[in-house]
C-alpha cells in the first residue's frame, strides 16, 4: 500500500467533534487557515497526556485549535493571543456554542512579539504556536520560555506543505524551519518529535527537572 493511501486513511479516521468543525467551517469562510483534524486530534491527546491545567496558544482563528487543546484537558484554563479582532470575536463565539465557560478562556488581542514578553514564565502546561510563521524560531523560544518542566511546546505547520524535505527550497522560511527541526530532534535538552501527518506537528517537552 502507498504512503499515501496510508495518510489518507490516517485522516479519514479522525472524527472531530460537531463544535470544532462548526469553527472550521468559520475559520475557512474568515481566511484563517485552522489546524487539520488529525493535528488537532494530537493536539489534544497531548494535552490530555500531559493533564494540562493551564495552556497557552499562539494564534487564535476561529477558535479550533483552541477547541482541540481544551477537548483534550477539559478542566483546563486557556490562554489564546491574536492580533484579529474578528478573529477573536469568532472564537468566542465558538467556544460558547460549544459550552466553555468564559472563564476557562482569556483572550488578548495583540501582536504575539508584544504580548509574549509580558507572559509569565514556567506558567503553562501546553503552549501551541501557530501565527507569524516568519516569526517562527523566536516564538518558539517564548514557547520554551513559558512552558512548565514537564511541560509541551506545540508547533504545526512546521513541514511547509513539503517543502522542508525539499533542498531544493531554500527561501528564509523554509530553511528556519528546517533548522528549527533538526536542531530540536538532536537537542540533549528536551523529547522531541516530528508527527508528519498532514501539515506537520513538531512537539517538544521540556524534562521535569
């Protein structure tokens, strides 16, 4: 069988609940790209693995990747940044049709370069970043930065729609990418893996002590 019908067969299993594929199809309409449903779901078993009480995301559109991290811990309390008004007010809107209390979720609107240096450190169970791709290696490092010993950094998108196996492709983005997961899966630091399913998720944990 080829690896393809393998992938698609790996997607095809992956039932997302009825709220988050209501805020797919908002994010769609938006523009905002959200995760896939197979990165999703593995966003959520992480959360659920880790037993996440605080969790921060990076990216907020309608308000799927969020829904996946909190599916996965749902006791948790959920940090989302963006800079979208209309981004922000579909999540909302997301999360409570799918009956978060709004106290589990806050919502800061601005630019993640302003917003992440204010956050505090060694604070969350999760961190998911998923904006400002051109931005990627310090977000990453905030990502490290915020996240608890024991604690998961969540990165998607990182395979660039292939082109990070390509070496052909060598613009900026590309190679920090490329950079960024052959420097984590060799890193002593921290666990490290590269989930290859769709659009790529590079999860790194930090060790508990």
């Amino acid at each position: 069988m080829s690896s393809s019908a393998v992938a698609r067969f790996a997607r095809e299993q992956v039932v997302e609940p009825d709220a988050i594929a209501r805020a797919r199809q908002t994010a769609l309409e938006l523009g905002a790209a959200p995760i896939s449903p197979s990165v999703g779901a593995q966003c959520a078993v992480i959360a659920a693995a880790t037993g996440a009480r605080s969790m921060i995301e990076i990216g907020t559109g309608a308000g799927v990747s969020g829904l996946w991290l909190l599916h996965g811990a749902p006791d948790a309390v959920l940090t989302t940044i963006d800079k979208e008004p209309e981004h922000l007010a579909a999540a909302r809107e997301s999360f409570a049709a799918a009956r978060v209390p709004s106290s589990r979720v806050r919502a800061i609107r601005g630019r993640a370069a302003d917003v992440l240096p204010r956050m505090n450190e060694a604070a969350y169970d999760v961190v998911l970043i998923d904006a400002d791709q051109d931005q990627i290696i310090d977000y990453v490092a905030h990502g490290l930065r915020l996240a608890r010993p024991g604690g998961t950094v969540l990165v998607p998108r990182v395979l660039a729609g292939g082109r990070v196996a390509d070496p052909v492709a060598r613009d900026a983005h590309t190679s920090d990418l490329r950079s960024l997961i052959s420097e984590t899966l060799g890193s002593s630091s921290v666990f490290a893996s590269l989930n290859t399913a769709d659009e790529g998720l590079l999860q790194i944990t930090l060790p508990r002590s």
